[in-house]
C-alpha cells in the first residue's frame, strides 16, 4: 500500500511539473 501511495503521489508531481513547464513554454512562446 505505501508503494502504491508513493508512486501515485510521484505520479501526481511529474504530471504537475510537465504542466508547469507547458504553461512555462507557452507564455514564453507567446509575445
């Protein structure tokens, strides 16, 4: 159980950080 709870919550991280990092590149992108 601690495992799956570990993994999810990495999981929940990445998916945050590719985002932010596309909401990053598109206001960069945008003049």
């Amino acid at each position: 159980d601690r495992v799956v709870q570990r993994i999810s919550h990495i999981a929940r991280i990445y998916a945050l950080q590719i985002r932010n990092v596309g909401g990053i590149k598109a206001t960069v992108a945008s003049p």
